[in-house]
C-alpha cells in the first residue's frame, strides 16, 4: 500500500503524462492509500458497540459490514468424497464507502447521503443480508426495529440490480460496480476500475474498503488522484471532459456545485470554462425541476456561501441557462456573504422581476424569494392594495422578522423606521371579521355589522367585507408609521 508522498508523486507524474496526452483526464493508477498514516486525512471509524471508545460513529453501517464478512450460504453441493450435502459459501466480497461520501468524509464534513458499492452481483446481496438479520422490505414487517433493504433500480431484464439498506433511522445505498456511467438506466456489472472510471469527477470515484465494524477503516482506493485533486481545490473530469458534459448534460451542474463546495474557481483553465459554456444550451433539453434539484443541492449545504456559489454559475455562463426567460443581475455585493442567506441571494438576483412573475422556475422556497423581491419596494408610499400583498406575502413566506428587518436596511436601503412600521404592523394581530363576546359566543366585529343583515346573519357583500378589512388594516398601519417616525 503506497505512502502518501509516493502516490502524491506518482499522481502528479500521471498529470504531466496526461497534459501531454489527448485524453483529456488522468490516467487511472489504482493506488491504495491508508488513511491516518502519515497525512492529515482520518480514518472512517464505524462502531455500534456501547463499550466501545468508537461508540456512535457511523453505527448503522457496523451490521452491514458485519453481514459480508461473514458471508452466506448460496445453497448447497454434493461432497464427491463423502458424498454429504455441503453449503456453498458466499464469501470474500467486499463492501465500499463510495462517491460523495468519501469525499465529503476527506474533507472533514458530514456525509448527508452515505453511498456504499460491492464486488458481489445483486443475487450475492441479497443472501448476505437476508441470511444476517435484514429483512428483505417486499416481505412483512415483523418489528419497527428490523433492519430492512429493499430494491432501489433494476436492470434491463427487470432484475434487482442495487438496493436501499435501512438500519434503525439510518438509510444506505448499496450499489453494485458498474462498467455503464454512474446514473445509467441499463446499469451492467463491472470491476471497481470500471465503476470509478464511470464516474464524474476524479474526487467523487473514491472509494474507502469497510471492513472493521468496531473500529477504523483506512484502506482508501483512489484511481483518478481524487485526493488530490480535492486537497488542490481542482475539480478534474475523467476522461474527455467535453465528451462526458455532452453525454450527460446534468454534470455542467454538477461541475459547478463541486467547484462552489470543495473547489478553487481559480483553478478552473480557460479549455474548461469554454467547454462549460459551449455546452451550456443542453441544460435546456434536461427536466426543469432536476435543473433545480442539482442546483439547490449545493446552495443547501451548511457551509455554502450563496454569493459565492452563484458567482461561480455567473462566471460559468450558466445562469441563464438555469434561470431562463428571468432577469438576471449578476453583481453580487459582499453584503450578501455576511447576511447568509440563499434566499436573499436568490431575490438579489432576480429582484428586477415582478414578484408574480417568480412562481415558478426559481426552486423549493419561491414563496420567500417573491416576498423578498417584492419587499425591497417598501416605503411610506405604500397604498391598500401594495399594503395587502406585502402583509400576505410576509405570512406566506416564513421569513422572520429579524432576517426581513436586516435585509431591507442592508440590502434595500429602506429605512429603519419604514422597517419597524412595517414590522409592527404584520406581527400585531389581525383584523378579524368575526369576535369573541364577552359570553363566550362568537359575534360580528362592531366595524362589521352594517355590512351583514340583521335577519338572516349574512353578509350582503363579500367584497365590501375585504375592503373594509383592508381599509381597517391601512389605518392601523398608518397609526405604526407615525409612532415609528421613520425619518
């Protein structure tokens, strides 16, 4: 197993073979690094042993590491010597930290979604786990409890090809190598080499050997250099990069979000922000909502930087092409990084929008994006109706007060008066049509009564019951304006 100085040498050996080459990427070089042996990256340490020091680390994945090194039975032969029944045995497959999860483990972040790969066909899964205690999900549930796995894809022939692993809360998924690009539709087994070579990115086709159910797992697989790469801040393809952008539109996206989550914008070369940009149009032949999807993922993340991130899309000519048919500004100030909030980098962004023309094509929280473009518009010249749809979309939008007062005065330059007046206003109860008397009953508010008939107890018209509300709630308002001053 190569110390990490020889396989940092050798990466970089292979780099300067590949520049000089016409592939376009790093050649693989199969090298095995351990963890913790002399470089800074730790060990992936897994136990769910209580008297453990290791206790509570990664403690869903111990059962399943359990499950393959003990194998199982695929059935049984006969022994031509004695010529008994003996149990053919399943072993030596092995089970593998894989993807995301690796990279973000190297990077010292919590993995959110935890991928695991295995040398074993889906037939071999499937016994290693039924026969140690998982319960197959087709089958019903005897407990809560249970550990369970289930089928996640299938393959061309409509077999069972990777799987769904669950263990107590915890949710694994537990796919088999692959010759056929990652996310295929016809998925084929593979080696390990082939499943890596499939992948995107050099940093997300690492992988780390599990094989220590109670204790550290150091046994890092790296074909294309991803440590290296992502100790660089350099987001390398494998392969031809145009050629793989081309195949699967939906790694342009992906190539953004790695260069905002673990890369340096820095070391993106000229080649390749041209390729990203001469490719930029097949965003539009991709399902809107998995444009959306892929691009939130990035903005989710605990320690994303909203300015930064769209920065990067804006210095990548995507912008337009996730947000098409949208006004764009593409000046992103500095204030944006201190207030931290995605939504409010969003509303910068498209604040040159009509509010109504933000319901769609703007992600998961259009709700708080539209109130926040539409907020930047606040000012004492505010009537009724503009009264209204500000206090609605405030209640719809789920933005706090002290988040809305900040990015009016810092982002809006409204003053702080006209904030506070408007704050008061949508925190202070609302007017309401129907009361509370004082024996318990619910009556008509006194404001309301000369608007429902006495006999009958209706009202006599619904959209003078609103406008009297509206008129009702302007004046209260008012009444905040003048006792906030705003100046």
């Amino acid at each position: 197993m190569k110390k990490f100085h020889e396989y940092i040498q050798l990466r970089e050996s292979s780099e300067e073979k590949s520049d000089k080459s016409s592939g376009g990427g790093p050649d693989p070089l199969n090298a095995k690094i351990t963890l913790g042996d002399g470089n800074e990256y730790e060990p992936f340490t897994v136990s769910d042993d209580p008297n453990s020091e290791h206790y509570g680390k990664n403690k869903g994945l111990a059962p399943i590491i359990r499950a393959f090194k003990k194998g199982a039975n695929w059935g049984w032969s006969k022994d031509d010597k004695t010529g008994t029944d003996k149990p053919v045995k399943i072993s030596g497959k092995k089970l593998y930290l894989t993807g995301g999860a690796v990279r973000d483990h190297l990077s010292g972040k919590t993995p959110r979604n935890v991928e695991l790969a295995t040398n074993a066909s889906p037939d071999e899964v499937y016994h290693i786990l039924k026969q140690n205690g998982f319960e197959f999900a087709d089958s019903e549930s005897k407990s809560k409890d249970t550990n369970k796995f289930s089928v996640r894809s299938k393959d061309p022939s409509g077999r069972p090809f990777s799987f769904d692993v669950h263990v107590g809360k915890d949710s694994f998924e537990l796919e088999i190598f692959t010759k056929t690009p990652k996310g295929s539709e016809e998925p084929e087994p593979g080696t390990q080499s082939d499943d890596a070579a499939g992948r995107d990115f050099t940093m997300n086709a690492m992988s780390i050997l599990l094989t220590t159910d109670n204790g550290d797992n150091k046994e890092l697989h790296d074909f294309y250099g991803g440590m290296h790469h992502l100790a660089n801040g350099k987001v390398q393809s494998i392969g031809d990069m145009e050629d793989s952008f081309s195949k699967d539109p939906k790694r342009i996206l992906r190539f953004g979000r790695m260069v905002s989550g673990y890369g340096d914008p820095a070391k993106i070369t000229d080649d390749e922000k041209g390729i990203v940009q001469k490719l930029a149009s097949l965003i539009s032949n991709l399902d809107p909502q998995d444009v959306m999807d892929d691009f939130e993922k990035g903005m989710k993340k605990d320690d994303c930087d909203p300015r930064k991130h769209l920065q990067i899309f804006s210095d990548l000519g995507l912008l337009g092409s996730i947000f098409p048919d949208k006004a764009i500004d593409e000046s992103f100030p500095k204030e944006l990084t201190e207030l931290g909030d995605k939504n409010m980098a969003l509303a910068w962004m498209l604040r040159h929008n009509h509010p109504a023309e933000l319901t769609e094509g703007i992600g998961s929280n259009k709700e708080k994006v539209a109130f926040l473009v539409r907020s930047l518009n606040l000012n004492l010249g505010l009537d009724e109706q503009m009264l209204d749809q500000a206090t609605t979309g405030f209640m719809r939008s789920g933005v706090s007060a002290r988040k809305l007062k900040k990015w009016l005065t810092v982002m809006g330059k409204v003053d702080e008066g006209t904030v506070d007046a408007f704050l008061k206003h949508v925190t202070s109860p609302r007017v309401k049509v129907y009361v509370m008397k004082d024996d318990g009953s619910e009556g008509i508010s006194e404001d309301f009564e000369d608007l429902f008939d006495p006999f009958t107890g209706q009202p006599l018209n619904h959209q003078m019951l609103e406008n009297r509300k509206r008129e009702i709630e302007f004046k209260n308002y008012q009444n905040h304006v003048k006792f906030c001053k705003p100046v």
